[in-house]
C-alpha cells in the first residue's frame, strides 16, 4: 500500500472523528434540533471502504449515517446545514441527520427505520445489472438489521439474481440499549447466515482500517467483475450514546471490561501511531492535518448558521413529483 | 347488470383492459417492468399478465419469491434506476406486509430528499369478495393508503376506465397505488384499441341525474348504477358521481351536483367506519358553498370482519336495493315493493353466474 492511500485513509479517519466531536461539543447550542446517531469509533469502517469505491458506486447508510456520508464524499456544509434544520442542507432540512444525502457523491440514501434501506439498495443494484452500468451498491446496516425479516428477503433476492452488491453489517453489539447476547444466539455468527443463503460472507476486525481497505479492495473489484454479492460483517464499538451528543456509560449498560479494551482498542490512535512510526507522516503534518480539519468544520458550521430555514412555501413542495 | 352498449366499437373485460395498458406500456416504454408473484405463472393474475412474458422476456417481466416487503423496496430501488416497475399482489392484504415501505419509504422518498429523487411505481393491488373469501381476502383497504401525503389512490370502476387510468399511473413520476376490485375483472365496457390515458385526480358523473347524487368508486360504482336504473321505476332521477381516483380527491364535481340535488348518499367500497364516505361528507360539509339544507348519508361495508360463509357474508355488503333503501330514506319516500320486485338485482356471492371459484 502506498504512502499516499496509508495518509488518505488516516485523514479519512481524523475528518469523521472530528466532525461529530463539534457535532458533540455545540449540540447543546439547541441550533441542531434533530435527533443524533453518532458513530465516534466506528471510523475504520466506512473510511476503508469507501476509498475503493468509484464516483459511480453507490451507497446507502441507515440511522447512523454521518460516516458513510463523509466517506463517500458527502459535503460537509450541506451536511450540518441539514443538521441545522436550513435551506441549504442537503435534503433542503426536510430530513434531518438520519436522512443524509448526497447524489452526486453516490450517497443515495439514509433512513432510521432499521434495515429498510437494504430492499431498496438491493432494486438499484438490479436496476444497475440490468443497465449493464458496472456499478456497486454499498449498503451499510447495523447488526440490529440482521434481525429484520427483510435482511433475510434482500439477501435471497441479491443471490438469486447475482446482483453487484457489497453489504457491509457494522457489527457494535449494540441496539440502543439492548445487547447482541439477549437478541441473536451466541453460537451463530451472522456471516455464516447469509453464507449458508448463498452470499459469499466474511468476518472482520472493523477497527483495522489497513486491512478493511485492503480485503474490501479484492471484494470490490471481484464484485464488480463477477456481478455477485459479498457479505462482510465487522466487529466495532461505538463510543458515545445511541442517540445524542454525549457519553452514557453512567448507565451501566456495558460491562466495564468490555468497554475499556474496545476504547484502547481506538482506530485511529493505533493508526496514528503506526503511521508516525513509518514516517508516513511526520508529528508536524500530523498537526497541519488538525489545523486543516477544524478550519473546514468551523467554516462548515458557520455557513450552516448563517444560512436561512427554508421559508412556508416549502412545506408543500415535493410531495408529489407529478 | 351490465350497461349495454352498441357493439360499435369492441367490448373486452376489465382483465383484458389491464392486459392491454400494460402490453402498451411496456411497448412504448422499454423501462416499464412487470413483477409479482405469479405474473408469469400458468393463471398470469386473472389473466391481467397473459402474454407479457412471451412478447418481453426474462428481463421485463419477473417472477418473484414470496417476500411482499423486500419486493416494494426492490421496485423503489429499480425506480431509482430508472425503471418504472408495475408490482402486483393478488390481494390487498398482502400489501400489510410491505407498509414500511410505502408509507415511510415509497410515500416519502421525494419528500425527504427535497425533490432530488422521485419514484414512479405502481402498486396493483386486487380486493376479493365472495366465494368464501374470508376475513384475509377480502378487504378494501383502500382508505388506509388514502390517508397518506405522497401517494396516489386510483380504483377505477369500468374496463375503459381501467385501461386508460393504469396507463396513467405507469406513466406518472410518483407511486400510485392501483385497485382492482376482484368482481370488476369480468365487466364488460367499449375500449378503444389504441393507447389513451385517464389523467389522474378526476372524478366521472357516471349518470346524470337531478333528484339525488350518489358518490361511489370501484364495484360499488356497479351497484350504483344498478340503483339509479330501480330507481326509475320510482320517478327518481338519480346523478352517479364515480371517484375514480380517492387521492387526490376530486371533490368539486361532487359539490356541483349536490348543489343541484341537494341529497348526497356516498356508498363506500369499504367500511362505513373512518372511509372514504368520511372523507367525501366532510369536504362536501365544510365546503364554504355547502347548503344546510343538503341531506347527507352514507352506506358501507357493516363493521366487522367478512366471513367466510356466504349467508353471513352476504350481510356485510350494501347492494344496489340497500342503496335504493337508504334513498328512499333521504327522500322520505315510500318505494313500495322494492324488495320482492327486486330480488334478482341482489348480489350473490360470486361476481356473476359464470364464476366457479376457487378465487
């Protein structure tokens, strides 16, 4: 892997974990007045795949939705402009942070109601086969997703008709409050499931962004070369609460132990590190790096401030196309 | 009872005029697809889908596995593909399964994206009635998707009606849910051969008429147009108001001739509870040209689920005698021997006398 790829994917990293720290840090502004799923920790993920992915490629996201949006391009401005409820966020504020878009990027779609979006990203990879176009669909969903019947018709459908299909199950053990022991059986491995459906499926460490980028590199290109769906199921942690802008270890839901080794257990502090050592970048880069991030988010948040909140007589308009 | 009509031009069942819109949809527009259960299968949907497999092959029209909810959001992602995806379920029910995606999906995608993305799907849903259809396979559900901003409700009554307004629907940017009442796929009605749309959003006065307006859509058009003709013998002049399309609604032709008539009874193809015919009274009511004066009833489907066993089911439904009573109620008017004189113009359980079940 080349330097290039190793500091792009750490910069990836370091723009994510940033934007939801100020998303954090002025939620209590009450100027984003919409619900927040924030992935702090989860960064790895969409940063190492999304680099593979082409212009082209599409992606669809779910309730958590912010990282995939940055990963594949999303603009920022419009992002927290959207968060911010103005007219110049990118669904015009009437979707709010679980209803990213970003159609040029190739972000199509985030929804809050877990794993509906996989059917969909499933038709648009139909659509894509049978208009010969050479694209993949990305769809990312939680673990919680898994439990949904329509996990288990897309999946049916994606291998039946061999469709150009990435899924990626973020795996973070987590369903707001409920943990993945008191909802799936311990001995079943969610890879092993749409394995046995007959979608190729793999399990990784989804805090290892090196080795997501370079296995989800092979699947991508033999994806788009065989037009035949993979299923990768990553083990993660998210850091923050389900919903909101803050910690809430305070309730006890996670065990101590647990909690502790996934927070050393960082994807970007290892990297940094790892980076720093091999003289990918030096500690004063490091530094411009930060620099350059925060003045791109400040000047994010103070175009979303400064923009207006869509006037009345955009209530009615676009509920009907016709 | 039929409406005859002079054999001037061709007559074809309301089946073969779904037939024909989507045979002519799909020739003119290569992106128009066809998917259900069953859509290529030896019985093609009560015949809705003959042929289509045969003249546009594997990649229009497509067989699928028995999954009602990935199904409607495997239509809406084909759509954003630029597809125009025709669904079908052989029951309404069966669309219980899938309302995440219509309502929170399909209803709202262009809603949320602030216009960016638009979904132009249909959704061909068939209610049943008799043969001991049951509680499963026999509602008319159609207010449930009437009450919700972003799609469109269409329930045409007539085979020419049929044809033009599904062509209409294929041919709209957002989703339209189509009925199709069971009983109407063997009505007759003069279709023109040629391609022709029924825009969406108007309703029809199917009769004319001055002493007293009722409004109906689907079957239930069938039994109106069957009171109106008792009606005659009884010196009442009857205006048949048919919906066509539930969303939007169409309302001020109704206003029109309740203003002429000032009697309005709405026969809803559902149940009289929280319908349709509470929709149409209180857009009639609270019009600002609304007349005090106006009399207002309604007749429905009774409030209970329809069971199986014709002797019950056959109290649920309001026919066109029922609907005869109810007027001669509005009007306080005896209609004597309505009932005995009458009693071949009753619904029985099929939807004529050459229909031997099973469905």
């Amino acid at each position: 892997m080349n330097k290039k790829t190793k500091f792009n994917l750490l910069y990836s990293m370091i723009r994510m974990r940033m934007v939801e720290e100020r998303i954090s840090s002025e939620y209590s502004n009450q100027q984003m007045r919409c619900p927040v799923h924030l992935s702090v920790g989860q960064e790895a993920i969409s940063s190492g795949i999304c680099l593979n992915l082409k212009d082209k490629d599409q992606v669809f996201s779910a309730h958590r939705s912010h990282f995939h949006y940055l990963a594949k391009g999303g603009n920022l401005k419009q992002m927290i402009s959207e968060l911010f409820g103005k007219e110049t966020g990118c669904a015009g504020g009437k979707g709010g942070s679980m209803h990213l878009i970003d159609i040029k990027a190739g972000l199509i779609a985030a929804v809050p109601i877990v794993g509906s979006t996989i059917p969909i990203g499933v038709g648009l990879a139909w659509a894509n086969k049978l208009n010969r176009s050479n694209k993949v669909v990305v769809i990312f969903f939680g673990e919680g997703a898994t439990e949904e019947g329509v996990f288990y018709e897309s999946i049916n459908f994606a291998a039946l008709h061999n469709l150009p299909i990435l899924f990626v199950c973020e795996n973070n053990y987590y369903s707001v409050y409920s943990n993945i022991k008191n909802r799936q059986p311990t001995n079943r491995k969610i890879s092993n499931v749409s394995k046995s459906m007959g979608v190729e499926s793999y399990r990784m460490n989804g805090n290892k962004v090196e080795e997501i980028f370079t296995k989800t590199q092979k699947m991508i290109h033999s994806i788009r070369k065989n037009n035949k769906p993979i299923l990768i199921e990553l083990s993660t942690y998210r850091v923050l609460e389900h919903c909101g802008p803050n910690n809430d270890d305070h309730l006890n839901y996670r065990n101590k132990k647990e909690l502790k080794r996934w927070l050393n257990n960082c994807p970007i502090e290892k990297y940094k590190e790892h980076l720093l050592k091999q003289k990918v970048l030096s500690n004063e880069e490091l530094k411009k790096v930060y620099q350059k991030i925060d003045k791109e988010i400040s000047q994010s948040f103070d175009f979303a401030k400064k923009s207006k909140f869509p006037k009345k007589d955009k209530l009615f308009k676009y509920i009907y196309a016709d | 009872m039929q409406t005859k009509i002079k054999n001037k031009n061709r007559n074809i069942n309301y089946a073969e005029a779904i037939n024909e819109a989507l045979l002519q949809s799909m020739k003119l527009d290569k992106k128009v697809v066809v998917m259900g259960l069953g859509v290529d299968d030896p019985k093609r949907i009560f015949g809705t889908t003959n042929n289509l497999f045969e003249v546009f092959g594997k990649d229009r029209v497509f067989d699928m596995p028995t999954s009602e909810n990935a199904i409607t959001g495997f239509a809406i992602g084909m759509s954003l593909g630029k597809f125009k995806p025709v669904l079908c379920h052989q029951r309404v029910e069966f669309a219980l399964l899938t309302m995440d995606q219509i309502i929170n999906q399909a209803a709202k995608w262009f809603y949320m994206n602030n216009g960016q993305m638009n979904v132009p799907i249909v959704i061909r849903l068939i209610i049943g009635r008799g043969w001991g259809q049951g509680p499963q396979h026999s509602q008319s559900l159609e207010n449930l998707f009437a009450g919700i901003p972003g799609l469109k409700v269409v329930s045409p009554s007539s085979a020419y009606d049929a044809k033009g307004m599904l062509i209409s629907s294929i041919a709209d940017k957002d989703p339209v849910i189509f009925f199709e009442h069971r009983w109407l796929h063997s009505t007759y009605s003069q279709v023109p051969n040629k391609f022709y749309k029924i825009p969406i959003g108007k309703s029809k006065i199917a009769k004319k008429g001055k002493d007293v307006t009722i409004v109906s859509s689907s079957y239930m058009t069938i039994e109106s147009m069957k009171a109106s003709e008792i009606l005659k013998n009884y010196y009442i002049d009857a205006e048949v108001v048919d919906l066509r399309t539930l969303r939007p609604l169409d309302v001020n032709p109704i206003i029109k001739s309740v203003n002429k008539t000032k009697k309005l009874l709405v026969v809803d193809n559902g149940w009289t509870q929280y319908g349709i015919s509470s929709e149409v009274i209180t857009k009639v009511t609270t019009h600002k040209n609304f007349d005090k004066n106006i009399i207002v009833s309604r007749v429905g489907i009774a409030d209970t689920p329809i069971p199986s066993t014709r002797s019950l089911a056959k109290l649920c439904y309001p026919d066109c005698v029922d609907i005869c009573m109810q007027i001669s109620k509005i009007l306080n008017k005896n209609f004597s021997g309505l009932s005995s004189r009458f009693k071949n113009y009753r619904a029985s359980d099929t939807p004529n006398k050459y229909f031997t079940g099973p469905f």
